[in-house]
C-alpha cells in the first residue's frame, strides 16, 4: 500500500509538468467534497469554478474555489473510481 502510495506521488510530479492529460491513480479515497461559501460575483459574466482536493503525492490538500470571467458554464472536475486502480482526477472544463 505505502508501495503504491509512493509510486503515485512520482508519477504525479513526473507527470504533472510534462502533461495535462496523464492519468494518476491514487490508492486513498479522497474526502468527503468541502462546503464552500460562495460570495456573490464581482461582476457580470464571472462564473465560479468551485475548490477541489488535489492529490499532492503524499496527501489530498483542498484547493479553494474562485471566480473566472467567462461566457459559459463550468463543468466541475471530480474524482472518479476505477476498481482495482485507485482514484484518478477528472479535470473541470468549460462546457
């Protein structure tokens, strides 16, 4: 388990600068979605992007969530389950 745990901390960091599209599997199930307040936005055509844990090789860390000027919705990243592999990020996109 610590094996694994260790072989995806490399990989996330080997990865994590040279591509967006690498997938990392994680053994540890990530936590249970913090609830975020979310402030009224500071203008029109902002949309809010909510936080997400990210995997930083060692432990889940939550990223706090913030506006974008966009015209569009946001379609939320989350982490996704696949037996006998682990838990791997799926990123958030504009849709």
């Amino acid at each position: 388990m610590i094996r694994n745990v260790l072989i995806a901390a490399v990989l996330a960091f080997g990865f994590a600068a040279t591509s967006s599209a690498a997938v990392v599997y994680v053994q540890v199930a990530p936590p249970y979605h913090a609830v975020e307040a979310v402030p009224a936005a500071p203008g029109p055509g902002y949309v809010w992007v909510g936080g997400h844990y990210r995997w930083n090789g060692v432990k889940y860390i939550w990223v706090s969530g913030g506006y974008v000027h966009h015209a569009g919705a946001w379609c939320a990243g989350h982490w996704r389950h696949l037996e006998g592999s682990g838990w791997y990020w799926v990123p958030g996109r504009w849709c």
